[in-house]
C-alpha cells in the first residue's frame, strides 16, 4: 500500500477514531446505571489500561511496520492458532462496533430532530427485546460512511483531520459550559453503586478507547513509522485520556445521574440546563465524532481483514487492493454490509457488552505476545528458558484471573486479593530475573516485563467484571471460529505453507526474484 500518512496524520486519525467511539456513545449508559458521579474513576481506570495496551501495539508496530495489527503481530509470536481466535475477534469487534456507532448515530439524530432518540426505529414486537427497534438509519449511515473510506486513504485521513479540529473546539466548549452550570450537589452520592460499579462501568466504557488499535495498521501506509507511530498513538492516548475524564465530569456536574440519559447524553443534557440551542451544536459535534470513527474504523478493519485473508485463513478475495484507490475495497464492502445487519437489529447495550469482551481478550493476547517476543527466540532459546517463561506467563495469567474471580463472587475479602496481588508479584519478579532474548533496535515498551504484565491484569480484570450474557455471547461466537478453524482454516493455511515450501525450493540459485506488483 501507498506510504503517505505522518506522525500528524497518525495522531489526528487516533483521535478521530477514538473520540466519537465513545464518549458520546456509552457515557450517559453507564453513568446511570453502573458508576454515578464516578463514572470520572471508571474512565480514569480504563484510560490506563487502554494505554498501557497502546504501548504494547507500539512497539510491535515499530518492529513490524506491515498492515494487519494485532493479527500479524500475534501470528509472529504465538502461531497460526491464537491467531485466528484473535482474527475472529477482531471481525466479530469491527463488525458489532461499527453497528453501535451507527445505532449512537441514528439516536443522536434523532434527539436533535425531535426528543425522541427511537424516533426513527420500527417497534416488531413479536423479536426478543433487545433485537425489536429496527434502525434504518444506522444502515443508510453505514453504507456511507464506507463508501468514504473505499475511495482514498489520504482522503479520509484529510477529511478526518479537519473535522477532528472542529471536535476539539465543540469538547471545549462542553467541559467550561459543563463546569460553570455544575453543581457539587449532583456529584453526591459519588459511589451509588460502589466499587464494583465503578469497575463495571470501566469494563463497558473501554469502548470510548478502541480505534487506537486501528492505527497500528497503517503502519503499512506511515513514511516513517518507528518515529511516527510512537509519537501517534502514545501522545494522543495521553491526551484523550484526560479529554474524557474532564467530559464525564462536566455531565455529571451539570445533571444528576439519576436523570441522564442513556441514548443522547450530552444533548439532553444541555437542553436540561436550560440551553437549547447548544444542544444542536453538541448534537453535530457527536454525530461527526461518529462519522470520523466509523471512517478511521472502517480503514482499519478493511486492513485487518486484509491481512486475515492474506494468510488464506478466510478466501483470499478479500485481500484484493482496487488498482485506482490503493484500497481494500472487497473487505470493506462485507464489514459494510455485515455491520449493517447487526446495526438494523441489535441494540446499544446488547453492543457494548460484545464490543467490550472482544477487545480486552485482544488487547490482553497482545501484552502476552510482547512478552514472549522479548524472553523466546527461536533457535536460540534453550528448553529450560522457554519453560521458565511458560510459568511465569502462567503464573501472571492464572493470578490475575483468579484475583478477578474472587473479586466478582466477592468472596474472601482483600485477603483473597492481597494473596492474588502478591502471587501476580512473583511471577512478574521472577520473569524480570529471566535473560531477554530479543532487545528492541528503535523504540520498546519500558520497564518490561512489568507493564506488560499490569497490561495483562488490568484487561483481565476488566474482563471479569462484564455481565455475565457478555460471556455467553462470547463464547458462543468462539464455538463457532473454533469449527470454522479446524474444518476450513487450519486446511488452508496448512496448503499455502505447503506451497510456499514448494515454490522455495524449486527456486534455482540463478533465478532473478520476482519484483512485480501484486494485488493480495
């Protein structure tokens, strides 16, 4: 693909994709009915977290500058298998986030229109409850979106900038309106629901940070990426961390959680204080900050499905680039319309929730694979190491999960959670005493293996305090790559290999490479 996006152009994207995936989508959800005034905490928690998986991404695509994200990067490392389990995942977040904006999208439109969020959805009240408000709008919104981001990648990163600018003046303008109409009394209580509604709104809200990942696959496209995708994706993660702290706290200071609401909460909001007329600018405002991430996402997903189809793991056709617009326009057009689907029929909570889990799994494989990339190399590696490493990975994996599951059945107390910590501490310190096999010759995650070992813990623990429909969701969609794996794409990964090995060696030493262009 052509390289022609900056370190500008990465950070701006980032920002674009990030906010608007969110902020606007799932806070008014989950103040409400999970976190309350500490909705500010749950935001802080999962900024953390999501940043701690941005440095992992970083680093991989420093080293690894080829589109396909986390899906390349997790091949590398830990083989055909994982993944694929991350590529179904991967699909399965591209396709139910896209149909959540678009949802978000239809509601904020519609609030402005009329107060009505559902105002344009058809009631079929003979569907379960969940699945029964058809959106129309969601799939016109859907369809157009996509058809932007087919055209031109350096359109779209263009057309992203300049509203993304726009954004930042309207997200001013709502935090010094939200402080100056705040009143401390809304912020009482702070913890309605406790803690565990604060980790429980983090879990859910993690959606408000995805879209970062989707710029580790242009790195394909960057000029320079060992310089430019550290300053794009660490920078502006730092900066829109504080950005949603700051807006979540300007809705909860300006109207009491108990009267947010869930589908339009900003709009509503000002129209609540009083000012009627902000309610439209902040109503355009959230509609374009969904546009620009369903146009950065659907730049990326089309690039990891790309890469997915590439491997042969799913039919190769949809690794086709248009020969005019340098795009992937075969795996954009099935997001497309796969999205448009789920977005007709399912609703914002039954999203977010499968959203969620997809991408902590993820973004927890990716911290795994760090780690193994910088103590296991190949060839080099003796077998004593490479057990040393497996039980330290186990030990990090098995006491963040367990300390997770102590913490949901609320069992044992912060004796349960200390001895849980405490374990996590000696596998980590027991990992940083290993010899590192592999050092990173531009830029690496810093202190390794702790941050990618926190990384672990903190998307584990967000994990375990989804709901529990959250998991069935997710492990019956992962039921159904495994049969997809094992009767078509362990085949067809297996021939490629074959033929590949094949070709390498009918390879005479006096043959000149092949340097013509290719499609796929």
């Amino acid at each position: 693909m052509r390289r022609c996006l900056t370190a500008w152009d990465l950070t701006w994207l980032a920002f674009g994709s990030v906010v608007g995936s969110g902020i606007f989508v799932i806070t008014g959800q989950e103040a409400r009915t999970d976190a309350g005034p500490a909705i500010v905490l749950s935001y802080a928690i999962s900024g953390f977290s999501a940043l701690l998986s941005a440095l992992c991404y970083t680093e991989f695509a420093v080293d690894v500058p080829v589109a396909g994200g986390s899906f390349s990067f997790l091949r590398i490392e830990l083989g055909d298998f994982i993944a694929f389990l991350a590529a179904g995942n991967i699909l399965l977040e591209a396709v139910v986030g896209a149909a959540g904006l678009g949802r978000s999208w239809s509601s904020y439109f519609a609030s402005m229109i009329k107060n009505d969020p559902d105002f344009f959805r058809i009631r079929v009240n003979s569907f379960q409850e969940g699945f029964n408000m058809l959106d129309p709008i969601a799939v016109v919104v859907l369809f157009i979106a996509n058809g932007v981001a087919m055209s031109s990648t350096r359109n779209t990163s263009i057309l992203n900038s300049l509203s993304s600018i726009v954004t930042t003046l309207v997200i001013v303008f709502i935090i010094v309106v939200g402080f100056v109409h705040g009143k401390a009394s809304n912020l009482t209580p702070f913890f309605p629901m406790g803690m565990k509604g604060v980790f429980n709104a983090a879990a859910v809200v993690y959606w408000s940070y995805t879209g970062f990942d989707m710029v580790a696959t242009m790195a394909e496209e960057t000029k320079n990426p060992a310089r430019d995708i550290p300053i794009g994706l660490v920078g502006s993660m730092s900066m829109i961390t504080v950005i949603y702290c700051l807006m979540a706290l300007a809705l909860v200071s300006m109207v009491n959680y108990t009267q947010i609401d869930v589908d339009a909460a900003y709009s509503v909001a000002f129209v609540q204080i009083g000012m009627k007329w902000a309610k439209y600018l902040v109503s355009i405002c959230a509609l374009k900050g969904m546009t620009t991430s369903l146009l950065v996402g659907s730049m990326g997903q089309a690039r990891y499905m790309t890469q997915i189809a590439r491997s042969h793991m799913i039919p190769p056709f949809f690794a086709l680039v248009h020969p005019k617009t340098g795009t992937p326009v075969n795996a954009t057009l099935v997001i497309t319309l796969l999205s448009s689907i789920v977005g007709l029929f399912s609703s914002l909570d039954v999203l977010s929730n499968v959203f969620s889990i997809s991408t902590l799994f993820i973004f927890m494989l990716m911290a795994v694979a760090l780690l193994v990339r910088r103590y296991y190399l190949r060839q080099k590696t003796s077998q004593e190491d490479l057990m040393r490493v497996l039980g330290c990975l186990f030990v990090i994996i098995a006491s963040s999960a367990v300390g997770t599951a102590l913490w949901n059945a609320n069992k044992l107390g912060w004796i349960g959670y200390t001895v849980a910590a405490v374990v996590w501490l000696i596998g980590t310190l027991a990992m940083s005493f290993l010899p590192k096999q592999r050092t990173p010759k531009v830029w690496g995650v810093p202190l390794v293996p702790w941050l990618p070992s926190l990384s672990i813990a903190t998307n584990l623990f967000l994990i375990g305090s989804l709901e529990p429909d959250a998991f069935w969701r997710f492990f019956l969609c992962t039921a159904f790559m495994l049969l997809y794996y094992i009767f078509v794409g362990v085949h067809a990964t297996y021939d490629v290999e074959h033929q590949n090995s094949q070709d390498f060696k009918d390879v005479k030493p006096t043959d000149e490479p092949n340097h013509a262009p290719f499609v796929t």
